[in-house]
C-alpha cells in the first residue's frame, strides 16, 4: 500500500496497524487525503476518513504530558494518536484523533500548542 501510495506522489506521513484473525485494520496520516480516497476508490480498497488535530510539540516529548493533561483537564477523550515520521518545521508534531475537535483545538491553542493543518504536514 505504501509503494502505490508513493508512486502517486503521496507520502505516508504516520502510520498504525491492528491485525486480529479476521482482519487487518491500517491506518495511515497522509500527505494529500483526497488523492488517497480516490485512489482506493479506483482500486476498491474500503476506507473511511476522520478529521485529526495535529499539535506541533515545539520541545518534543517533554511537551507531552502538559498536551494529555490540557486534554484531560477538558475531557476531550482520545481516540487515537499518531507521532508523524516528517518533522514539520523541524519539530516533533502529534496527530490526534479525538472525540471533540473543536474543543481539542481550542484547549490546545489555549495552552500555547502551535496547530497545524494540512499544508503544514503535507511536502
């Protein structure tokens, strides 16, 4: 799947994968979404899409616990997350995958945590 992707001139920027006995679940931050949902339409790969909350960690992993204590403090439950392998203007950024991202989004910005959007983490 990462090959084809690349061969379209589109970068995987984060990666997950979940197997069981039935089933593998892959799921991947991409640098151009809409490229990808055409893609696997054209080639029948089921796949959904959610918005993410991607949070630029200006002093990497030490920001960390001050992120997930914002987030709990307003109850903004976390479905998932994703380190990106790119480091968008150097520093170390985290996709979120949460239940509330307007909510997320204004906490963080609250906190001082910079946002990015899909410019930011796309090439």
């Amino acid at each position: 799947m990462v090959k084809m992707l690349n061969e379209h001139a589109v970068d995987v920027l984060a990666l997950n994968v979940q197997d069981s006995a039935d089933a593998a679940i892959v799921r991947i931050v991409v640098s151009d979404p809409e490229a990808v949902q055409e893609l696997f339409g054209t080639h029948e790969i089921p796949c959904s899409t959610c918005a993410l909350v991607v949070s630029e960690l200006k002093e990497g992993a030490s920001e960390l616990s001050k992120l997930l204590t914002a987030l709990l403090m307003a109850e903004v439950n976390i479905h998932g997350c994703y380190s990106l392998l790119s480091r968008p203007r150097g520093n170390t950024a985290l996709a979120l995958h949460v239940e509330d991202n307007e909510c997320a989004t204004a906490v963080l910005r609250s906190h001082g945590f910079r946002l990015l959007d899909q410019t930011d983490i796309s090439r």
